[in-house]
C-alpha cells in the first residue's frame, strides 16, 4: 500500500532496502532510486537541507512545542553538533489532566512512561562532512546516563555523467551488527526525501533556507522574485484568503475580529483515542499597509507556534520563518517545506485565474 501510495506521489523517489552498497563493497544498505536535476538542481544545497532537518528534530505534529523545554543545541562546529529534545513532563501531565480528562488514561497508555519532571526524548551527535556530502549521527539512550544505542551513517553518491545522485543509509547496532533494511529506508522516505522532495516538485520558484535577513533580526526563509505571479499586494490577499479556505475546507469556522484580525478554529477527531477531539485555533493579524502577517497558532489554546510572513518589494518576495513558545526562531529547511507547499498551492491558482482572464 505504502510503495503504491509513494508512486503517485508527485516528486517522489523510491529507497530500496537491503541492496549492495555503492561505496562500502561487499556491505548492504538502503539506497534511493537516483535524484535527478529536475527534482534538485544543485545536490550541495540539498544536502545542507537535510543537515538543516537533523538540526530541528520537533515533531510539531504531536504538537511538541507546546511542552517543549528546550531545543538544546551544542555546537563544537556548524559541522560538528549535538541536538537535545528536552521536554516538559509536568506541562504535558498538566495538559493531559485538564484538556482531556476523560481520556488521561488512554493517553498516558500510548505514551508510555513520561516522567513529571523536565526528561529527555533524543539526544543524537552529529558530525557533518560537507565536501563528500556524507552524515554520520551516533544516537544514545536520552535517559540513560549517555549509554550509546546505534550510529548512522548517510552518504550522497553522486553519478556526474547522469547528473544525478543516490542517497545511501546503513545503521551500526551498538553491538557492532550493520542494517540497511527497511526500517533505514522508510527513515530516509519518509523523514527526508518525501517532505523535502515533494514540495520542491512542480514548484517554479526556488525558496532559501536560513538567509540572514538584518532587517528582521534574524535568519529567515526567502524565496526568489515572484513578480512573475503576483503583484505585493495580490499575493498578501492570496496569503489571508489561503488561510481562510484552508480552516473552511477542514470544516471550522473562521471569526472576524476587526479590520486586520480574525481567528480560525477546527476540530479534529483522533480515531486512534475513542473518538477523541483536539481543537486547533489560529489567531491572525494581517497589517495591509506593511505587507505583514502573523499566525498565532494554538492547540487546546495552548501556544504552539507564531508564523511570521513579510512580503518585500522590487522584486516580490516572500520571508517567512516560525517562532516557538519559548522564544526559539526557526528558519530551517522544515519552515523551507512548509512555505514551499502554500506557494505551490498559491501559483497554481494564480495560473487558473490567469488562463481563465485570457480566455474570458
């Protein structure tokens, strides 16, 4: 079902398990299909993409910001780091008490042993040769006193006839045994090639990752020129009325405040908890005059994450990048996705109208 699902999957590009390694001879791992230009035009910014991934292992579909602690990041050398997922566990309790009362015990069953205090979900170091585009994280227990549980290693093999790469990943056991099988694969499809392929596939334009933008304070995700598509002030309204229709289509409602704010609000139902409910809500401020807006958005009312988009001028362009409860700004290859999927979504209308115009 899984492979089926892949292949109608625009963008996306199988990972065989098990086959002979392309640059360990005689070892097996897990291999892509090649990656071609058409889908990645320069493997060097692709790979930078995937290092920009390890960097922010949050889960913010589990809504993991919520009751983030920290992002503890120690870097030896932009090459040579050490990612830490710190978590809450009275935050998360507290949340699981007083939101979803009738379902505290399902959800303390599916979560396992959560401890009340402050506890470590993944502690991996990474070290990062950029040159021969390779990978090798090594993972230890998070709670257990530093107790190593495997490395990994992920290789891009390029092939400079064909002008395209392969994507090569095996897994060494703390007992020493190695794996490229499926669980390798389904790791590399399904946490990198699928997000970072398929929103890049179809899309005209290119969208950069960490850009440092002075006039915001930060690092931020910019695309290239968009004045092929829209005016800045067309796009501001495709922006707004996007985020509208995405609450609408998902069966919420959508409240207006005033002039500028208006707030989202959807139900979703989790099959897996006895029909269990979560409300997601998002509260907007879109400033017309500065071309800006901000999305606060909320699980259980609790705040789980502020989008910010600032459209430029001469030429158009998007910057965009998230911030967490805690402060933390994000402008990563994730935030890279996620502008990537509503600028597809964006342009493709913007061509419908387009074509209908002429025609009509």
């Amino acid at each position: 079902g899984a492979s089926l699902l892949a292949m109608g999957i625009a963008g996306s590009v199988a990972v065989h398990p098990d086959v002979e390694s392309p640059t360990c001879p005689g070892e097996r791992s897990a291999v892509s299909e090649p990656i071609g230009e058409d889908l990645v035009d320069n493997m060097d910014e692709f790979f930078g993409e995937v290092v920009s991934f390890v960097r922010n292992p949050l889960n913010i579909l589990v809504c993991e910001t919520v009751y983030l602690k920290e992002l503890d990041l120690q870097e030896r050398s932009i090459d040579d780091f050490t990612v830490r997922v710190v978590l809450d566990g009275a935050k998360l309790h507290s949340i699981i008490r007083s939101k979803f009362p009738d379902h505290a015990g399902d959800l303390k069953d599916k979560l396992g042993d959560v401890p009340e205090g402050d506890f470590c979900r993944l502690w991996v170091d990474y070290v990062i040769d950029r040159r021969n585009c390779r990978l090798h994280s090594t993972t230890y227990k998070p709670n257990a006193g530093g107790e190593k549980e495997h490395d990994v290693h992920m290789v891009f093999v390029p092939n400079k006839e064909e002008k395209n790469f392969r994507i090569e990943v095996w897994r060494i056991a703390s007992d020493g045994q190695r794996d490229g099988g499926q669980l390798m694969a389904n790791m590399v499809d399904w946490f990198y090639l699928k997000p970072l392929l398929v929103s890049r596939s179809g899309l005209p334009v290119k969208v950069h990752s960490d850009v440092h933008m002075p006039e915001t304070g930060g690092l931020s995700v910019v695309t290239d020129s968009l004045d092929s598509y829209f005016t800045p002030e067309k796009l501001f309204e495709a922006l707004t009325h996007n985020c509208k229709q995405e609450a609408l289509k998902n069966n919420g409602e959508v409240v207006t405040k005033s002039d500028f704010e208006f707030q989202t609000s959807v139900d979703v139902k989790l099959p897996w908890l006895k029909d269990m409910t979560i409300n997601l809500s998002r509260q907007v401020v879109a400033d017309d005059r500065g071309l800006q807006l901000v999305f606060h958005d909320y699980f259980m009312e609790e705040l789980a994450l502020t989008h910010f988009f600032r459209i430029h001028r001469d030429p158009v362009r998007v910057e965009f990048w998230r911030v967490f409860p805690n402060g933390t700004r994000s402008s990563g290859s994730k935030e890279a996705c996620a502008l990537r999927v509503v600028l597809k979504g964006l342009i493709s209308e913007a061509d419908v109208k387009a074509q209908a115009e002429e025609v009509g």
